[in-house]
C-alpha cells in the first residue's frame, strides 16, 4: 500500500520541490529520500495524509542539502589559498 501512495504523490511532489528550488536533480533525490523515509517511518506510524507527509519531508530534505551545499561553497571560498611551492 504504501508503495502505491508514494508512487502516486511523487509527480506533484516532486514538480512541487522542482518549483521551489529551481532544481530537478535536487527534487527527485529529496523525495527518494523522503520515501525512503516513509517505508521504515509509516510502518510505525501511518500519516493521516501520506501526500502532506512525504511533501514536507522532502522539502525538509531538499532544504537540508541546500544548506550542506551552501556552507560546503562559503568553506571552499573562505579556505586560503596555498602557498607556492618552490621550484
């Protein structure tokens, strides 16, 4: 069953985040993620709206890699530049 709602949200999901981030790389990898999520999470607890739930994990989840990428790049141009070397 739950593979069924997941496959049923995943166009609007992921058009959604698509959307939002300017990134469709970034939207299909946060909703495999986020229905990753949802196979182990809903098992325990099953959402009374599936599409809402795997929506806003997702977005969390692409929100997440954003920031990561984002502190990844202002490290890189915050590193100083190597010394010469001697030839």
């Amino acid at each position: 069953m739950e593979g069924r709602l997941i496959q049923a949200a995943r166009g609007r999901v992921v058009a959604a985040l698509a959307a939002r981030f300017r990134d469709l790389d970034l939207a299909e990898e946060a909703f495999a993620e986020a229905a990753a999520s949802a196979v182990a999470a809903w098992r325990r607890d099953f959402p009374d709206d599936p599409p809402a739930w795997l929506w806003r994990t997702a977005y969390r989840k692409a929100l997440d890699a954003t920031r990561r990428a984002a502190t990844r790049n202002k490290a890189l141009h915050d590193a100083p530049a190597p010394e010469p070397t001697p030839e």
